[in-house]
C-alpha cells in the first residue's frame, strides 16, 4: 500500500558511467517534511543523487517516485522541485527583488476558469517579499546582488528557490563558499528557515558536523553505496562500520576479536560489551574518545602511558601509549603527562562490529600461459601447484599431479584472495606488480588500512604501519605464496606422463 506521508522514494537506483558506477542499488523514502542529508566524501555520488532527484540526471536505472508517481524520466521544470546551489547562481545584473522574481515571471497559473494566466505584479511582489521575510532580508529588494556579503547571497538563492513553493528544496553544499563563523550561523537560519516553510529538505554535505546540527535523517555513502540511514544521535552512538565510525566524529578504531559471552579482546584486555559475536569472530572496536575514563596508574582495566595533551575549550584531548596502540581521551580534568595512568571503558562505550573485509576476494580472476594470476588486468606471480593439492610444476610450466596427470591452467577463471596484511605497499610506483591511487585511510590504533585503487576501478586493501595521504600515487607487490587460488572452472588434463 502506498505511504501517504513518503513524499519521494528511490528504489534501487543506479546510475553509471561506462563501467565506472557513480551511484550503486540507491534505496530511500523521504517522509514530507523531513530534513534529509546525503553525508560523505568527496565522489561518493551524493551530488549525482541530489542531480537524479531534480531531473539533472537521469538513472541508469531503477525508479525515483515522487507522491507515488514515477518522475525518473520527467524534465527538471515539471517536478515541484527547486535546488541551491553551492556558488549560488544569481544574476548579477538583477538587483535582488529580480533575481527573486525571476522564475515567477515565467510561471504560469490557472485561474478559476481553469485558464493559465501569468502572475500578476502584484502577486509577484507579495511572493517576493514573503520569501524576503523567511531569509531575513526584508529591505533588501533594491540591493544590487554584488553589495551583499556571501551569507547574504545565499539566503537571496534560498529565498528565489522558495518562493515557487517547491514541494522539495535541495540544497547541494550551499554553505560549501562560506567562513567558519558564517557556515555555523546559517546551519542555524537554515533550521529555523525549515521549520518555517514545513516542506522537505535534502541536503548534501561533507561536513560531519553540518549532518548532525541539521538532519532528521542522514544517509551516509562511501563509493555510491548507503552505508548507514538513521538519526544524527543513531548514527554516531551505533556506527555501523568502520568507515562510519571514522567518518562521523572522533574515534578509537581497533582490531579486535570477540571471546563469546558478550566479551571482546583488544588493547590486549579482554572487555565485557553489549554486543555479541561467535567466539573467535574477528571484529571491529569503535570507543569514542569520551567514553574513556583516566584512573590512577594500577586502577584501570589497562594501563598506558600519558604522552600528550591539547586544550580543546570544553575538554582537553589527551593522547595515551597502550604498548603500541594509540587511544585518543577527551577529559575535562588537567592532569599531568608523561606519566603511567589506567582507564576504564564501560561496555556501553565498547561498540562493537563484524569486519567488512578480512580479505581482498578477487572473483573474476584467472591464470596466464606464465602462471600468473591477472587481477586488474595486472599478473601476479603465484603457487599455481595449491590448486591440485600434491603437485609440483615442471619446467615447462604444467603442473603435475601426485598420479602424474599433467595440468594446463592456462586461462583457468580462479578466485584468488589476499589477506590484508599480505600486500606491501610501495612508494616506487612502478616497482610492484600493479599500481593505483590512495582513496581512503581508516586508524586502527596501531596501523593505517588503506584503499588502493588501480585504473581499473580495482580496489586492493591493505594494513601498514606507514601513513599515506588520499591520491597518493603507490605501488602495490604481493608475495607469489601469499596468494591463495580456488579453481572456479576446469583445467585443461592431459594422460599420464
């Protein structure tokens, strides 16, 4: 049955650009009046979203449905739609009362006859001056556009986009041209102005804090996927991945492993928690630098050394060695460092949550007439002998089984996996097997797990204790013996020797 109170829906929506896909299987209901906020970093498809919502862009597939109706093909000025967007668009050769204006001119409405008509000046003055009022501009209408500040002109575009009384307003990083001070006194108006106009807003943002002091609901994305929907209080109390976790707030990110009976092991202590795994599970700690109490050196459930501290105005952030993991502290006492201190972490500070990858799992791989296996169109030298256990190879490059039959793998599909602790990166770009760019960077404590991504759109995981910055160009070499193969089709047999 259909949801009165959903104003739009995306319903598995895709959208790609040859083989490279910008939004993958997109799936949101949008209540009337809600504040929406499509939250991540730069190209993870939140602005291509907000772009298929208003008609910019087309999906590649799946439905955008607006009060239940299909809009997915529908042109941009038929959708009760307006957008914000970031450098603001005006006309700066119309004062302010025009650039306003400037839609209603062209607008066209029925009267009681049922005949369009256009609106009259007075109409268009009193729509004016109302959306003049929302923004708090009210003796602005003769202002030339280049007189006002960058905070006024944004409220000028908001007033123009609202005052065709959209249904929706999208608002892709407006605030993204602004000061500190000036961004954080319009995330104040913009809240207030969407409690006045009661109609739903969609926003797009990089700006963790921006999501949480604005958004209902915010949708995070990595990579054109949904990573997490909820509340701001939701989504930063219970992240639901690593990438969340560290992409909302400040975090404590730490392998760990789960010991059964509602207890997980990192810090090399063992910990009651909230959160249950099977016994053995390698999982993901998140433990939020506020929920971390210091104790006296001998008091805590571990102890570690104070190496630094910073005050941040409400609290200071202490940074303490535990062996050679970090822990990040926010505490409001002054306290001295250098020194051996203990905390304590209660199990509802512990949050805990299954590994989205323990390893790099390459489907479409396959064998060369050289035994290497090609991922990413790149070959790696590998054990080819570990798919038919008990073989050796010979110097012709056939694999020879413990019966004697002889194996041709050449163009063999396998699955190849890579643990994440198997790959070297490499600062010699050309000096590994494959290279590739970094695209993201999550802390673990004592480590970095890096994503390298290849020019193929190939993504290689990794740990290292080094630290790289986003678009760093590497190398990537991995061990021949560190790659393991699983034989997907069959191999090409020959008799017995």
């Amino acid at each position: 049955m259909k949801d009165n109170n959903i104003i739009i829906e995306l319903k598995n929506v895709s959208k790609h650009y040859g083989q490279t896909y910008a939004v993958e299987d997109f799936n949101l209901q949008v209540k009337k009046g809600e504040f929406v906020t499509f939250l991540g970093p730069s190209g993870c498809g939140k602005t291509t979203t907000l772009r298929m919502i208003a008609g910019f862009e087309v999906p590649t597939c799946g439905q955008i449905l607006l009060n239940g109706r299909d809009i997915s093909s529908l042109p941009p000025y038929e959708r009760p739609v307006n957008t914000v967007f970031q450098r603001y668009a005006l006309f700066p050769h119309l004062d302010v009362y025009d650039n306003i204006a400037f839609g209603l001119k062209l607008k066209r409405v029925e009267d009681e006859n049922g005949k369009t008509r256009r609106l009259t000046r007075r109409e268009i003055t009193e729509k004016v001056r109302s959306a003049l009022k929302i923004v708090d501009l009210e003796e602005y209408e003769d202002r030339d556009i280049s007189t006002l500040s960058g905070g006024q002109q944004q409220r000028i575009a908001i007033a123009r986009a609202i005052v065709n009384e959209p249904e929706i307003l999208l608002l892709d990083e407006p605030l993204g041209a602004l000061d500190l001070k000036m961004r954080k006194d319009m995330q104040l108006e913009l809240k207030e102005m969407h409690k006045k106009l009661g109609i739903t807003f969609i926003y797009v943002t990089h700006d963790q804090e921006e999501a949480l002091t604005l958004s209902d609901t915010v949708v995070v994305m990595k990579d054109g996927m949904i990573q997490q929907i909820g509340t701001p209080e939701g989504i930063y109390n219970e992240p639901a991945n690593a990438f969340v976790a560290d992409f909302i707030g400040e975090s404590n990110i730490y392998s760990g492993t789960a010991m059964g009976g509602l207890k997980v092991r990192f810090l090399g202590h063992v910990f009651d928690a909230l959160d249950e795994f099977e016994k053995n599970e390698k999982v993901d700690v998140v433990v939020r630098p506020e929920d971390i109490k210091i104790v006296p050196a001998g008091e805590g459930q571990v102890s570690g050394r104070l190496v630094s501290k910073i005050f941040k105005g409400i609290h200071y952030e202490y940074l303490m060695m535990v062996g050679r993991s970090e822990v990040v502290i926010q505490d409001t006492k002054s306290l001295d460092i250098d020194r051996e201190a203990g905390i304590i972490i209660e199990p509802d500070g512990i949050h805990i949550m299954a590994k989205e990858l323990t390893a790099n799992i390459y489907d479409d791989a396959y064998i060369d007439k050289n035994n290497n296996v090609v991922i990413s169109e790149r070959p790696f030298p590998c054990d080819v002998t570990q798919l038919v256990p008990g073989s050796t190879l010979d110097g012709e490059g056939y694999v020879i089984g413990p019966d004697g039959t002889v194996y041709d793998f050449t163009d063999a599909d396998v699955k190849a996996s890579i643990g994440l602790g198997d790959i070297e990166i490499l600062d010699d770009v050309d000096a590994g097997e494959a290279q590739g760019s970094v695209v993201a960077s999550i802390y673990k404590g004592d480590h970095y797990m890096l994503t390298v991504r290849t020019a193929e759109d190939e993504d290689f995981v990794l740990d290292t204790e080094y630290t790289y910055d986003e678009d760093d160009r590497v190398g990537i070499h991995v061990k021949p013996e560190s790659i393991a193969l699983t034989l997907k089709g069959e191999a090409k047999k020959y008799a017995k020797k």
